[in-house]
C-alpha cells in the first residue's frame, strides 16, 4: 500500500505528499580584474555581531496547526535612499484559535543598515500583528520610495512609505485585506500601464473554527502532524490591478486568473518567460500543478501550465511546490525556473527553451540526487562567484517534528545547500566547502540575497522557523575590482521597473539579468546583481528591456564616479522588441 505525506516517501504527491529597489533599484556591476570563480565561494554568519538580533516566533500547538510550521519570509530594501540594503524580516504568532491580529502579539521588524551593520526601527508605522507570511517590495505610487506589502495568516497590509523614515497603513487598501492564508506576493506592471499592479497567492480557505488537524498512529499512541494539502480546501489566488491614483480594485476574475479549482499556492515568479516584452506570473504550487500565467495584453493572462511542460516534473508528477527562483542558468537569454520541493522529492530545473515552453532538466544539470533528502523551501538563484553564471542557494528543514516517534528516521532541522553553476551546463554541489553554516542543521524557511555592505559580493538573510535569523556574508576571495552601481529610473514605465531585464556587454560575457519583485519562499532579493568582468575587458554596453515597450541600450556607459543612473529615454539607441 502506498505510503502516504507524513511517511515523507511517496513520490506521487498528486494524491499525497509527504511531506534598487525603492523606487529604482540598484544594479551592482563588479569590474574584475581575473576570475572570481577560481576559489571557493565561502560564507559566515555574521547577524549577531552585525547587530541583526531577531528571533521567529511560531510555539507549535499540541495538535501542530499546519501554519506554524510554515515559516515566515523576509526581503531587502532600501527604505530610505542612503544606498545601504535594508533588511524587513516578517514575524509569526502564537495560534489562540482566532487568526485576528492581538495587540500583544510580536509584529514583523525593519532593521535599518548602517554602513553594513544593522539596528532595529521602532516605532516607525510598521504594525503588523497577524502571522507575516509573504513579503513584497515596490514603489506602488511612483514617489521614488520603496513600499511594503505582506500577506499574512489573516488580514494582509499594505504599507506606504511615507519618505520621512516612517511608514503609514494604506487606507485604500482597507476593504481588500482580507482574511485568508496568503504566501508569496509580489509587484508587477500587468497592463503595462507604468503602475504596479498586485499578486498575491493563498494557499487555503477554511474557517478558523474548523482548522484542519491530522495525526497519525505510532508504536506509542496518536502522534499530531499537519494535514495534507488535500484535506485544506484550496483558496484563489489574487490579483489587485492599480488604477493609477494610489487605489486597487480586485480584477482576479476580469484578468483571468480564476480557476475552476484553485490551487494551493506558495511561491510566485514575475518576469517575461516568452520574451514578447509582457510580464508573465510564475506560480509554484503545493501538490497540485503548477501555474504559468502567460500576460496577452490588456491586463489579460492565460494559464499555460500543463502546455508549457512546467505544471508537473519530467515524469508528469505534481509536485509539493514551496519556492522558485527565476534566472538564465545559461546565458541564452531566457529566464528558467528553478523550484524547490518536499522530502524524498527532487528540486526541479525547468530550462526556458523559448516561445513559452520549459523543459525538466533536473538530473542533466545535477540537481535531483542531491534534494531528495531535503525538504527545501527559500532559493536563491544569483552570481555569488563573480563568473557571470548564477549559483544556488537552498534553504531546508522539514515541517514535521515527531517522525521519529513514527520511527522515521527524516531529520526536521536539515542542512542548506550551496551549488556552483558550472559554465550553464551543470550545477555542483560545494555545501561541504561553503562555511560552518551549511553543516549547522537548522529549519529554513525563506531567503533573499543582497550586498549589504557593499563590497561586491552578494550574501544571504535566511530565515529560521522558530530560530535565530541567519545573515550569511560572502567571503569568498576578491578580484581586486571596481564596483559600478547602476540605477534604472521608469519614465513611461513603472519608476520602480520590475519585470524588466537588463543584458550587460562586457567582452565575450553577455549576462541577462531580471530586475525582479518576488521570489525565493515568500521572499525578495535586492534589485541589484553582482558581475565580474573579465580581465582586460570593459563594460561595453548595458541594455535595458522596458516592460511592454522598448529595448534601449547606453554603449561605453561613463561609470567613472562609481554610480551609472540610466533613465528611461535617455539611452544611445533604441529599438523596438
């Protein structure tokens, strides 16, 4: 007889499981002088004598209420212009059998970087007492300030950056909180209208005095374990259209993304998957297929999963969807998706081959063995070693607490992993050789990378579900070059140009990058990316694809003073997609 999720070995989980930015963005251009790429990529945690002291609070319940022990995420920012990455770490709750905010109740926390070193804000509008899930930054209003929205286990919040220090509950968002289970959200330009528009993915809709719960008979008794997701009734995902004046309007069912049955949602990708100049939705989903939400214009979207090879793996397997990341893990200039699954499943790399269509290409690029004793949730898909391809971070650790009392030897704290991207051809997995951190077993949840102290090199804010946060600075070795930060400003477009891409020329390199909102498990990165450019050679052109319009490129940009602002119409040449 199959075994079911809680077994955490079934591999059919279509039946069970078992389981920058502110208002611009940054673009961070590494000029090197050699190959980064030749020496170790080598991390240390280094959050506490940084200043970043902050703890997740999510007590489990003797019956283990499932979202407790989903974790909560996290996302850099610059909230206040300085050029420093900021850090927002969402915060979970104790569950009193209501998911109403209680004023007594912990609430998520802004630390403010200070030339690399943090301290925490008080005190500055950022009030959020419900369980914080998903995190989302963009300048929604075009002010030249990045805002803040988090979908919660219970009402979400929209807040307003108020460019004084201090951040203000939107008002205009009121009647559209809600009161669900959101997971990842994130900013996008749907029409494109130069507005951000919101998304938001829920994973379950069920009345809080009839909250699911599950156990299971051991060798000593009934052992409580969160339920499958089929026994959760699915909720719709949202979509909050922008009208341009600082309100939102539901538009879910104009736009199309009503499904005839929803799915259970948890991560979610915003970028051109097509390359037709509109910004597509990704959505990584648990146990059911995954979405792929092609954008046909007008603020219309087709859903193209199971067509686009991406709703289930290469065995046509639904798959427990928890995080995705999306990057061109080969330079072909396309963006791929990597997802990240349950125990005993594997990661999966989908490879973008054009026109909207995917491939699983999982075990040729070295991926499946090393996930399937992993339950992954937080990714990260960037250049940590400065050789122009993007590397991976996974973060791990299980749901379930009590196996053992099953007599299941899983492990619930579990070991991240770090993967070198090889040429775009395969990955490696270098955890062993990557820092004291990736042999500390610990619960991972979400994770987002930024160069928070500016030295070139990207690091990683990773969340703990029930533990300390984990800030893991770079320390790999250095090529000795200039750094060039480069700001992209939206004109026509959004100020704040999410879904957009930029192709930097530098000798035989062609990177294609995305300038992302979400990703990772209810995360986000900083805007910026971190490039080494070989030795000898220079940055020869920046190219930036404007979302829904032009691609416009600045040749030989002047980044004498360190710092390249590109404003939208100001480039060298233009030309139509």
């Amino acid at each position: 007889m199959p075994m079911d999720r809680r077994d955490a070995t079934r591999s059919d989980v279509s039946k069970t499981r078992p389981i920058v930015v502110f208002s611009a963005g940054l673009l961070a251009l590494l000029a090197s002088q050699g190959d980064a790429s030749d020496g170790p990529v080598v991390f240390s945690d280094v959050a506490a004598e940084r200043g970043l002291n902050f703890t997740h609070v999510s007590p489990f319940t003797p019956e283990r209420h499932l979202h407790l022990t989903m974790g909560s995420g996290l996302a850099w920012l610059d909230y206040d212009g300085d050029g420093w990455q900021d850090l927002y770490l969402a915060q979970g709750c104790p569950w009193h059998g209501t998911r109403a905010p209680r004023p007594q109740d912990p609430t998520d926390v802004l630390f403010r970087n200070r030339d690399g070193r943090f301290e925490q804000l008080r005190d500055i509008g950022l009030d959020n007492r419900a369980y914080g899930m998903g995190v989302a930054v963009g300048d929604y209003d075009n002010d030249g300030f990045a805002d803040l929205f988090v979908s919660n286990f219970g009402p979400n919040v929209l807040f307003h950056n108020n460019g004084d220090g201090t951040f203000s509950e939107d008002p205009a968002f009121a009647s559209l909180k809600g009161h669900g289970y959101g997971a990842s959200c994130t900013w996008f330009d749907a029409e494109p209208d130069g507005d951000l528009d919101l998304f938001v993915t829920n994973y379950a809709d069920f009345d809080d005095a009839k909250y699911p719960v599950c156990s299971e008979n051991g060798p000593h008794g009934k052992v409580p374990l969160g339920c499958l997701p089929s026994i959760y009734p699915p909720a719709q995902d949202r979509y909050f259209a922008s009208d341009g004046q600082g309100g939102f309007a539901d538009k879910t069912d104009a736009a199309g993304f009503r499904l005839e049955q929803p799915r259970h949602g948890l991560g979610v990708f915003a970028g051109d998957l097509n390359n037709d100049g509109l910004t597509d939705l990704f959505v990584a989903n648990d146990s059911d297929e995954n979405d792929l939400w092609l954008n046909r214009g007008g603020g219309r979207f087709e859903e193209v999963g199971l067509i686009s090879g991406t709703a289930v793996n290469r065995e046509g397997k639904r798959e427990a969807g928890m995080g995705v990341a999306g990057a061109d893990v080969d330079q072909d200039s396309q963006f791929d998706l990597f997802l990240t699954h349950f125990y005993e499943e594997t990661n999966t790399l989908y490879r973008n081959l054009g026109q909207g269509f995917f491939l699983d290409v999982t075990n040729e690029f070295g991926m499946a063995a090393p996930s399937r004793t992993k339950l992954a949730f937080g990714t990260v898909m960037r250049d940590f070693n400065g050789d122009g391809f993007p590397d991976c971070f996974v973060a791990n650790g299980h749901i379930h607490d009590q196996l053992e009392q099953l007599g299941r030897n899983i492990p619930y704290a579990q070991e991240a992993q770090f993967f070198v991207n090889q040429g775009g051809r395969r990955f490696r997995d270098v955890s062993a050789t990557s820092g004291d951190y990736f042999r500390t077993k610990v619960v991972g949840r979400g994770a987002a990378a930024a160069d928070f102290d500016r030295d070139g090199r990207l690091d990683i804010a990773v969340h703990h579900l029930q533990g300390p946060v984990a800030l893991l600075r770079n320390e790999s070795p250095q090529s000795g070059g200039s750094i060039v930060r480069l700001r992209l400003i939206g004109k026509t477009s959004a100020r704040d140009p999410i879904g957009a891409s930029v192709t930097v020329h530098a000798g035989p390199r062609r990177i294609f990058l995305p300038y992302e909102g979400s990703s990772s498990y209810l995360s986000g990165n900083e805007r910026p990316h971190v490039i080494a450019v070989p030795k000898g050679e220079r940055i020869e052109s920046v190219c930036v694809a404007w979302v829904g319009r032009t691609v416009e490129c600045w040749d030989a940009p002047d980044a004498s003073g360190g710092e390249l602002t590109l404003i939208e119409g100001t480039g060298t040449s233009t030309r139509d997609r």
